[in-house]
C-alpha cells in the first residue's frame, strides 16, 4: 500500500492535476467516477508499472522475512548409567549453576566395586611388606647355607690332604661322602639365593603392577560411581524436571527434563530469507528487526552468517529413492544476524517471534572510479529504497502489538 502510494505521488498525481487545472476539467462532472479510467488511464497503468517494479526491487535488494526467531539450546538431562533415583535435589522449574547436584542414583553396586578396589590396593601393600620379611629371612638362610657350606669345605679339604700323606688314614668312601655333601650344600645356597632374588624381582615389579592394577581399578570404579551422581554442567535454568524418588531412568530412554544455558538465545537471531534471495544475501549487511516479545522496539542488527546450503534439499539415506516433488516447500536461506550494538536483544524473550529486515548497500561500487554514471544512479536509487522497507518495517512494529491482541483471536 505504501508503495502504492508513493507511486501514485508521481503518476496518477500529476495526470489528475493536469486534467484538473490544465484542460480545466472538474471532478464530478467531466471526470466522474465512470471515466475515471478513461481520464486517468495513462497514470493509472503507469502506477501499476511502478509500484510492481518498487516492489520487486525492493524486496529484492532489501530482504524481509518473517520467520525470524531467537532460537536457543536446550541439554537433556540423562544419566550415564542405568539406576534408580535415590535422591532429587530441583524442583521442576528451578535456576541451577555451574555444578549444582541434580539428582542421584542408588550406588550400592559402585560403592562396593570402590571399596572392593581399595581392599586389593591394602593386600598388594601388605604382600610387598611380607615380601620384605621374607626377603630377610632368605637372607639368614642364605649366610647359614653359606656356614655349612664352608664347614663342609673345610672338613673336605682337611680329608683329602689327611688322605694325601696316608691312605690308610681317610678312605675313600669318605672323600666320596664329604664331596657329595659340598655338592648338596652348593645346591641348597643356591636354591636360597634364587629365592631371594625372586623375592626381590616379586618386589620390583609383579607388585607395583599388582598395586597399579587395583589403583586404575579403584578409579574406574570411583569413576563409575561419580556417574550415580548428575551435576548441572553449566549455569542455566531447570525445566521440565518431573523425576522422582523410585524411577528407574535410562541413558536411551526420554530424559528426566532439559537444562537451559544461562546465555541461551541472548546473543543472537536466526532468520530464513526467500532462497530467491541467495544472491543478495551477504555478511556484513545492515539489518534490523522488531520483536512480539519488545514491541514498538526496532532493533539495528548485522548479518554475521549466511548458510550456503538450503536444508530442504538435505537427503538421508534409506532404502526409497528420492523424488522431488516430495519437497513442497521451498526451503529458506538461513541467516544468523546479531545486534549492532552491546545488549541489542536484551528485553527479548528467547524463542520469539520476529520480523526482519536486510539492507543492501553499494557504497562500495558507487564510489568506485569505474563505476559509470547510469549505474551509480541506479545504485543509487536502489539504496535509497531502502528507506521505504525500513518505514514500512516501523509500521509493522507500532501495528504488530495490535494485529496480536486484537486480531489474534483474543
């Protein structure tokens, strides 16, 4: 209608005008309202032309869509293990910081497996500490291997040398017994020096791999058991939080409520762009746009992403092949724009409803040297309708609040 009128300024105006006062026709008796069209037929069809060429160009170089929203995250809250609840510490709705307990799980089975592990951890202790003791004892066994072994050394010796000077003295039986004895001895400090040195081995390494064993042990099972217990993992707000003492919940079940971030919808807006657009839409334009949730509220915004893809060509695979007249609608461009200014959508509700609206400017081309004069006045012309949209953007806020109270079936 704006557009409309704004043409008829140019057309239909002045036609009437020369009608009225320069060939001195009245209206009501030369011009009445049967030869309205007959009399006004040229700036009538012209301000057809017009308005559908403002419009055209307008809402093609300065976008404007209605499907913007201030979207934000939500987190389910799950388990990571299988229980039953044993304790709820949030009500339903309830704000929740950085580390809050939520709710716990009955943990007797971990609370066992954790002291289970602490027990293996005190016997791998108490094995290194008796082999030590035993450790010490092969060392007394070892030097009194060690004394008889030299005791039969020496009587062998003092044998053979008796046997030497006189044969009739030792017999030979006798040599053969005393070194049949050595031999013994030799076998039984060795025997107690090997287990020494398997003692000393079983220190160094089966028991601190005993001892690592039940500690990596102890903290899985310590691991398992902080998972009985679910904390918030940020700051934000419980929803939705209907879980009792007595449920049994499941990681793959429905979640027991959902968090939401604290900084959740508070930054930014996603809007979607007739995809007839895609190739006016570009980073760096200036937008604005009025909220249900703030009205008679136009905020100045920036495009700081434009997604390259439409997500109604998206195909998953399956077994049935894809047939495009299964996408009825035609997807959207999505765009993220974010306040020009610190604070922008404070006072807007995340999740609402908004209009958008999206500059183009050619400051750039139209300053440019080799940019010819037709075009910068084209250029020109194109920039400066823009001023129509952002009027026609300012009448939707002040007449959104009505339209929604009044015309919204309340």
């Amino acid at each position: 209608m704006l557009e409309l009128l704004i043409c008829a300024l140019f057309t239909i105006f002045p036609d009437y005008l020369f009608r009225r006062y320069g060939q001195g026709k009245r209206f009501g008796r030369e011009i009445t309202l049967f030869s309205v069209w007959f009399e006004l037929r040229w700036g009538i069809v012209t301000c057809v032309m017009l308005t559908v060429a403002l419009i055209t160009v307008i809402f093609y170089y300065h976008p404007s869509t209605t499907s913007a929203t201030v979207f934000f995250r939500t987190v389910p809250i799950v388990p990571e293990v299988n229980g039953r609840v044993a304790e709820v510490h949030v009500g339903v709705s309830q704000a929740v910081a950085k580390g809050d307990l939520l709710f716990s799980l009955d943990n007797k089975t971990q609370a066992s497996a954790v002291e289970a592990a602490r027990r293996k951890i005190a016997e791998a202790d108490a094995a290194l500490v008796v082999a030590k003791a035993d450790i010490l004892a092969d060392e007394g066994k070892i030097q009194e291997a060690k004394s008889s072994l030299q005791q039969a050394l020496d009587e062998l010796r003092t044998k053979t040398e008796l046997q030497r000077r006189n044969d009739a003295v030792v017999a030979a039986r006798e040599i053969e017994r005393l070194e049949n004895l050595v031999a013994g001895r030799e076998a039984a400090l060795l025997s107690v020096t090997a287990a020494r040195d398997a003692e000393q081995t079983r220190i160094a390494t089966l028991l601190p791999a005993q001892r690592s064993s039940a500690e990596a042990a102890l903290a899985q099972a310590e691991a398992e058991l902080q998972k009985t217990v679910v904390r918030a993992g940020f700051a934000g707000r419980v929803e939705q939080f209907t879980l009792r003492v007595g449920d049994i919940v499941n990681p793959f079940m429905r979640p027991a409520g959902i968090v939401i971030p604290e900084e959740a919808g508070r930054g930014r807006l996603v809007a979607g762009f007739n995809q007839i657009e895609a190739q006016v839409m570009k980073v760096g334009m200036v937008a604005e746009v009025t909220c249900i949730s703030k009205p008679w509220v136009v905020i100045p915004m920036v495009v700081t992403g434009v997604q390259d893809f439409i997500a109604a060509g998206q195909v998953r695979s399956g077994e049935q092949l894809i047939d495009a007249q299964q996408v009825v609608r035609p997807g959207s461009i999505l765009t993220t724009l974010e306040p020009l200014h610190q604070g922008g959508l404070d006072g807007v509700t995340p999740g609402s409803s908004c209009i958008a609206n999206a500059y183009t400017s050619n400051h750039d081309i139209i300053a440019a040297k080799e940019t010819g004069t037709m075009r910068r006045i084209a250029l020109h012309a194109v920039d400066a309708t823009g001023v129509v949209h952002a009027i026609l953007l300012r009448i939707q806020a002040l007449v959104l609040p009505v339209q929604s109270l009044v015309f919204g079936g309340h």
